[in-house]
C-alpha cells in the first residue's frame, strides 16, 4: 500500500476504520467536515481518509440527519460524472454550553459547531446567600434561556 501523502501540516490524514468503530468513523468524517468546511466532497471525504466512497456517503448522509453538517451548493468545476455537492458543518445543529461561575457572576456562552458565538450573558448572582441547590436550580434556568435564545 502506497502512504498518503503529507497535508500542507506535514501531517499524514488519519485514515478511516476498515470494519472499525463506526462512531470513529463518524468523528473522523465530522473532522475532514470541520477540517475543509466549504470545501469538501463526500468523494473528498473519502480520499481523504481512506473509506469506501458508500461509507463515506452513508456517513455524511447520518451526519445531516443529525445536524452536524449541511450540503451548501454545487462544485462549480466541470469534469466526468456528476457535480460534487460541498459539505460544511452545520451552523444551527448542535452547540456546546460555557458556564462560568464566580463568587458575585455567572458567564454564559453558546457557540455552534463552526465556532460561531451565538448567546453571550454575564449576569449577576443574587445578592442572597443562596444553598447549593437554589443556586444550581437558578443556573439551570440561565443554561435553559440561553439555549433557547441561541436556538431562534
């Protein structure tokens, strides 16, 4: 077998599980997303890591389902066969939560998966000496607007 040639990194591409984990494989496609967001191809996918161009395409087809990754448009490059539909990660799937807590503020962030900060709070805590419970109830409340906000 012939090795993959280095990424601009110097890097070799990390290559897909064969009869692997397919949770692996789905990170490692989500990464190749992530990686050349706007700029990849499940046939990109697929060369980049190795997998069988149907798994490459089964894969990217479960992370659209899932909201990871969304199709943007056409390749506008002519060549054999079909035009190769762009990938790039989804905007509005799904996001990770920042809490910060200190002894007088709560921090709250929400940034989507292409890095995108959508809510951003600093709020004040209750001048009250709440107990643990109380507090992490008050917590919850600002996680759950947060995301609501975040997700409009």
């Amino acid at each position: 077998m012939v090795p993959s040639p280095p990424t601009t990194s110097g890097r070799r591409p990390r290559r897909g599980v064969s009869g692997g984990s397919r949770g692996q494989n789905l990170a490692l496609a989500l990464g190749c997303v992530a990686t050349h967001s706007g700029a990849v191809s499940r046939a990109g996918i697929s060369a980049r890591t190795g997998l069988h161009r149907s798994t490459a395409s089964s894969l990217v087809d479960e992370l659209i389902t899932g909201g990871l990754v969304r199709e943007i448009g056409v390749d506008g490059r002519h060549g054999v066969g079909r035009p190769a539909t762009i990938l790039a990660l989804a905007g509005r799937g799904p996001a990770g939560v920042g809490v910060e807590i200190s002894p007088h503020l709560v921090v709250l962030s929400v940034v989507d998966l292409t890095g995108e900060v959508r809510y951003l709070r600093t709020v004040e805590q209750p001048a009250a000496d709440p107990t643990c419970a109380e507090a992490l109830a008050w917590i919850g409340g600002l996680v759950r607007q947060a995301l609501a906000v975040a997700a409009e």
